[in-house]
C-alpha cells in the first residue's frame, strides 16, 4: 500500500497568482498603516500628558546646528550637535520651566565683567536640576545666596559624562576665570553605556545622526534590507518602537552594576576628575568634585562612589560624598538620582560652608 499517495488535480498547491501577492502585501501595509496611525496618535496624547509636567525629567530634542530635528523626541529641552561635545544646550531658548542662555547655560546671563565671586557647576542632569519647576528650585539657585551672593554658573548638560565635563571646562568655562568649579556628577559615568573605551566619547543623538547617515547612504538591493528602509520612512513610530524596546533591553543587563563594571568606569571617572583639577589649578582656580547622592536603588553605585572618593583623595582632590552631606528622604527625590527643589536646597546647604572655605582658601593663596 503506498502509505503517500499522489495527490489528485483537486489537491495539488497552486502557486499563488501575483496578483494575489499584491493584494496580500497592500493588506499587510494597510494594516501597519492604521497600527501606524493608532500609535502615532496614542503617542502624541502620551508626549502631550509627560510633557505637560517637568517632572521627573525634561523630555529633549536634538538639532543640527541649522536647525534640523535629528532625533525622535521632540521635547521642550532642545539640544544642539557640537563637534567636540557632541552635543549641548541649544542658547537663547525659554521652555516653560527652565531658561537657556546665550551661552547656552541654565539660568541668566553671565555677568561680563565680572563682578563678585564666581562658582561654575559642572555635570549632568542631576546638576542641571532636571525636573524642577523653575530656574529657581535649582542646585545653582539654592547655592548663590549661601555662598555669600556669589555667582553661579550652571553649565551642567543633561546626560554629560565626565568626559564631556572636561572637555566643556577646557574649551570655554575656565576663560570665565572662576573661583571655583564644582563637577557635581558620578552617576552617569557608572550608568552610562556610551563611554564604550578610553578616549572615546559617544553618545544618543551622535549614534543617531551617524545611524541616519549610514542608511542613506546604502544602495543595497536586497529584499529585506529594502523593506526595513521603506518600513522606516513610512513606518516611523513603529520603527521608534522597536528601537526603543531594543534600547531598553540592552540597558536592562548591567542594572546590577558587577564589580567587572564598576572598575573600568572608576578609572575614567578618577582620569577626567584628575583632568579637571589640574586644568583649574594652572588656571588659579579651586577645583571639587562632589559625588552626587542617590536614592540607593540601583546596586553599585554606593561602591562606585566608595572607590572614585578613595582614589580621588589619594591623588590630593577634594572630593565631598554627596550621600553624607544630609539625610534625603523619598519625598526629596523625582526618582532614584533627580532631586526636587527641596532636595537641591538641602543639599545646596550642606555643601555651601565647604565650598565656600575653599573660596576663601583660594583666595588667600
């Protein structure tokens, strides 16, 4: 018995008619396209409702410097490329919470010449003060009055590593002949998984424009690839999507932040800190870098900041551990390294009498 009979002419598969392959496609792009269109508008409410509030942190955007949006985001935070920075605050712009200079730092114009003593903070978001409601809840802010009316200069930069710090304090801050520089930060340089190797910064928005220029500048013909292009153009919040579920799982691994982690992210830390307090010095300026605190959720960076302190003590820095200088509540934070007014005005008083005698101590010298 033939256990695999042939099959009569009723049965046989029929190759599909091109015109039905047509049709299958245009109904497999319709369908992304009203998935499209849902998703679109499920996001503009979404942006609409986060961006409607600071809190916990300013959405941004990124632009060339003639002006052309670069990145999916299109927060009320704009950002700028710089060829050396990467990228910084756009100048001259008012967001409903904050103000940008014409030198692009947070807050009001910086006084030429100057007038009074000068402190310029250096950092991330956290320096920043990302979140807050108003100019006046920041860690800048709240320091001014307690350093006896000194000026100070905001030119923290949402999500700048060390390696940004340095180069923005070489390249333009210490012309503003400063008293002090605070470099108020630790967290992104532990967190962050654009320092790649030494000497080599990258970042979101340089990964992206670079992204967008090698794809345009593909020619190839194979179906696949072809088809991922047009999905893209066509297709581009299901494309932000997918890349943003593809970020997010990638960042999701080091979370823990092991020891074989921590090390290597100590030592460029300690590297650029030691950078910044030698280009201040030849300068006749104080250097300190403040270890900023954090609501203890995240495992490892208590121990980054223990060994970044040791080390950065041993070279003869002065280093304060932000997580001593108060005690924070819950309530002080906007989410595990963001701090709200109140928080910046309690750590701002902590940390003023110290800042303020090594003013006096660089004065006296």
């Amino acid at each position: 018995m033939d256990l695999y009979p042939p099959r009569d002419a009723a049965n046989k598969r029929r190759a599909p008619h091109r015109a039905e392959v047509v049709l299958a496609l245009a109904a497999t792009l319709l369908t992304l396209g009203g998935l499209e269109i849902a998703l679109e508008i499920y996001q503009a409410r979404a942006v609409a409702r986060r961006d409607a509030s600071p809190t916990p942190w300013y959405t941004t955007s990124t632009y060339t410097t003639n002006g052309i949006l670069v990145s999916s985001e299109h927060g009320p935070l704009a950002l700028v490329l710089d060829p050396v920075l990467v990228y910084r605050n756009r100048p001259k712009q008012v967001g409903p919470w904050f103000t940008i200079n014409s030198r692009g730092y947070r807050g009001p114009e910086v006084a030429v010449p100057r007038a009074r003593r000068r402190v310029v903070l250096i950092g991330g978001s956290a320096a920043f003060s990302t979140g807050v409601s108003s100019d006046a809840d920041t860690l800048a802010a709240h320091l001014e009055p307690r350093l006896g009316g000194a000026e100070v200069v905001n030119a923290a930069v949402i999500g700048y590593v060390s390696t940004q710090e340095l180069a923005l304090l070489r390249a333009e801050l210490l012309d503003l002949e400063p008293d002090l520089v605070v470099a108020y930060d630790g967290w992104n340089d532990l967190q962050s998984w654009r320092v790649v190797r030494e000497g080599v910064l990258l970042s979101t928005p340089f990964v992206g424009v670079e992204k967008q220029c090698w794809t345009a500048t593909q020619t190839d013909t194979r179906f696949l690839f072809a088809l991922r292009k047009v999905l893209a153009r066509v297709f581009p919040e299901i494309q932000r999507r997918v890349g943003a579920l593809s970020v997010r799982l990638a960042r999701a691994a080091p979370q823990q932040f092991p020891e074989s982690w921590i090390g290597p992210r100590v030592e460029s830390y300690v590297r650029n800190v030691e950078a910044m307090a030698r280009a201040c010095a030849a300068r006749g300026a104080r250097f300190v870098a403040v270890l900023q605190p954090d609501a203890e959720r995240i495992v490892g960076y208590a121990r980054f900041r223990e060994l970044a302190i040791a080390r950065l003590r041993a070279s003869g820095i002065d280093v304060i551990d932000g997580a001593t200088l108060v005690p924070l509540e819950s309530e002080h934070y906007l989410d595990g390294i963001h701090l709200t007014g109140e928080g910046n005005r309690l750590v701002a008083g902590a940390m003023a009498s110290q800042l303020d005698a090594l003013m006096r101590a660089g004065g006296e010298g």
